[in-house]
C-alpha cells in the first residue's frame, strides 16, 4: 500500500498540516513530554485510560516537523479505544517497522512512515511518539 513515495509524502503531509488529535485528554491518567535531542522539538502526550485499560483518549501536543507531527497524529489515533496491552503491540510493532527489524502488520497509514527510515535525524522524528509511549505507560 505505501510503496509508492509520493502517496507516502502525501500522508505525512496531510497529519502535519491538519492533525485531528492535538490537545490535551479530560481526566489524563497517563502522560509524558519528550525532547528530541537532535532538533529540540518537544512532544507531550496525554492518554486517559479507564479502570478496566483501555485508552479512551489519546492526544498529542508539540511536534514541530512535519514528520514527528504526523506520526504522533497517525499513532494516537491508532491507539485511542485499545486496550493498553494492545497499544503497546502496536507501538512495539510499529518501532520494528521503523528501525528495519519487521514488516508493518496493523499500523494503518503509520506505515507511510516507513519510508524516512534512511534518515537518521527523520527517523529520530518517528521514533519520539514510541518513545514518549513507553515512557508514559
């Protein structure tokens, strides 16, 4: 499905110039900020989980550049009504895509990330919604 390079740019571009899952969760139960030490940008997310695990919302503030950006909008839209053992599948599933380890299985249009996986400053960019993930749960 993301084979092709300008349906890729395509997507990125589309979460980066209007990102559908900005802001700040009512009743935040999990949360993280992070900084890439490459370029500075910040990234906070914020989840709210319910008694029983499961997100009920997830949203993400920050960002910076269009690629750290939109796999923050594309990975909590993902995760948003997941249990939180199946999040952490799916951001695990999606850092093995990212760094060449695996094929992407069930990451929707995360998988048009994938092709900034030769950059090592973009891939950096990926990578720090997964991070800021496994640092707030």
């Amino acid at each position: 499905m993301f084979d092709d390079l300008e349906i890729c740019q395509a997507v990125i571009l589309d979460h980066f110039r209007r990102p559908q899952h900005e802001g700040k969760c009512s009743g935040e139960t999990h949360g993280h900020v992070i900084e890439n030490p490459l370029s500075g940008v910040e990234l906070a997310l914020s989840l709210a989980v319910s008694a029983e695990g499961v997100i009920t919302c997830a949203r993400f503030d920050g960002g910076g550049c269009a690629v750290s950006t939109a796999s923050a909008d594309l990975m909590v839209a993902l995760i948003e009504g997941k249990a939180l053992a199946e999040a952490r599948g799916l951001v695990a599933n999606y850092r093995a895509m990212m760094l060449g380890e695996s094929e992407a299985s069930g990451l929707g249009n995360l998988e048009a990330l994938k092709m900034v996986r030769g950059a090592p400053d973009r891939l950096q960019s990926a990578l720090l919604v997964a991070d800021c993930f496994a640092e707030a749960v």
